[in-house]
C-alpha cells in the first residue's frame, strides 16, 4: 500500500532542493548509470565550489548503491569541523559546504585552553574528540545520526591510557526539526568495534518503511572511527552507503571536534 502523500512530498523534496540550489546525492544505483562496474573504487577529488578538506575521500560501488569513505586528522584546537557533503559519482568529484555549528554541541567547551601544537611532539594531558556522521534528507531534517566519542591521557613519556568511550545511533521520530514529518527511522544495529587498545568505531544501521510505498524500505549505515594520537591531533575515518527506494535523496554532514580538558 502507498502512503497518500509520498508522491507529492518526494515532488515537494525536488522542488525544495532545486530552489535551494541543492543536487540529490548520487550514491544510489538509480544514479550509477555510466559508472565503472560493481566492486570498483576511486578517489574524489573536490569540485571548484568545495570547501577544501584536509582528508581523502573515495567511492566504492556496490550491488545496491555506493559507499562513500573519508580519512583524515583532526588537529585539537582547531576550529570544530562541521560541514554539508555532496557526491557525483559521475564526475567522481564532491562539494563540501561548511555549516554553523549549534551552540549546544559546544556545550562543556567554553574556556577550554587551545593547546600550544608542535607536530609529532607529545603534549601530555586530558583529552576529548568528537565525531558525528548525520544522514539528512534535501530539506535537511537528520534522519539518522551517529556518535562517537573518545577521552584520554597523554602520559609525559609519550603512553596513551583510555579514560571513556561512547557511541550511540538516534534515528529520526517523525518529530522534530525543522518541522515533523510523517515519517520514521529505526535502529537495525548499533556497534562498537576496536582495532587497538586506543581506537573506537561505532558502527549504525538504520531503515525506513513508511517513505513512499510500504512495502520498499529506504536504509542507511555509518561507521565513524576515532584514533587519539599523543601530540594533540586523533584519526578519524567515516563510510556511509544509502540504499533502497528515493535513497538518492539522501545527503551526509559531518562533524569532528576536540579540546583539551585539561
């Protein structure tokens, strides 16, 4: 059974988007047309109108889409990054735009001192990193959003000790910002993975049954890692894949931030 608004919302979702000058993400196989085959994958390079970012990105297709993975550094101390991403899979190019960050992410922050950074020195102390991987629709409501956190010791010889992890995955209730919408996100599975005694993945799955036919889900998935290193700057890495009916749609924000507790 259809939903009696799907196809006039998913018209309403175009023409919001084509106003505000965005373009639906392509990372589903409804845009995959003249892409390398199934099981390739390439870097993206930043379009002209991108923010240009201190990582790398690539693609990899999939059977139902494409999975998008990012690696970089975050130097503690810097401003927080928090920015819109874009795909064209076909340009194999994408476009970051930076965001405002909401003053209550900041919360716990106010004060802190901004370490002196000298890099590969070991800058001993109390440490806090951040990430966050939000998948979004065109109108921006956040869908699916997943946490990871990281605090730590940087020890004067150089050793880290793990003071508290934490990862969590919150879908989108049909309620909220910026307004509600007869919709529903669930969590299918919310992990954590470790590859060493320092480094945290928080790994979200979620899914939608109740967008457009009811019997079509949409679904996306997160992985968001967090590496702390001893000179004031952590690791991260993120993938997101969207799949499943309008997954084209769907967009990604990042956000990466730390401080020094003390």
């Amino acid at each position: 059974m259809m939903k009696r608004w799907s196809i006039g919302l998913a018209a309403a979702y175009g023409l919001m988007g084509a106003l505000a000058g965005a373009e639906p993400s392509s990372t589903s196989r409804e845009s995959l047309e003249g892409l390398p085959q199934k099981g390739s994958r390439f870097e993206l390079k930043a379009n002209p109108q991108s923010e240009q970012l201190n990582a790398s990105l690539h693609a990899s297709i999939e059977e139902d889409g494409a999975r998008i993975e990012t690696r970089g550094i975050f130097r503690i101390g810097d401003s927080p990054l928090y920015y819109h991403l874009e795909i064209d899979l076909k340009t194999r190019t994408y476009k970051a735009t930076k965001k405002e960050v909401p003053s209550e992410w900041l919360k716990g922050q106010t004060g802190r001192k901004v370490p002196d950074y000298t890099p590969n020195a070991i800058s001993p102390g109390y440490w806090y990193a951040e990430g966050k991987i939000i998948t979004e629709d065109l109108p921006q409501i956040d869908l699916a959003t997943t946490l990871n956190y990281v605090l730590w010791y940087v020890y004067t010889d150089g050793s880290i000790g793990i003071s508290n992890v934490y990862g969590n995955c919150t879908p989108y209730n049909g309620t909220g910002q910026p307004y509600p919408v007869d919709t529903h996100w669930y969590v299918n599975s919310c992990t954590a993975s470790y590859y060493n005694p320092w480094a945290q993945q928080i790994n979200g799955s979620y899914y939608n049954w109740d967008w457009g036919w009811d019997d079509q889900a949409t679904t996306t998935a997160h992985s968001l890692g967090i590496q702390p290193n001893n000179d004031g700057t952590f690791y991260y890495w993120d993938s997101y894949a969207h799949a499943g009916e309008d997954s084209y749609l769907l967009q990604v924000d990042l956000f990466l931030n730390g401080y020094q507790v003390y």
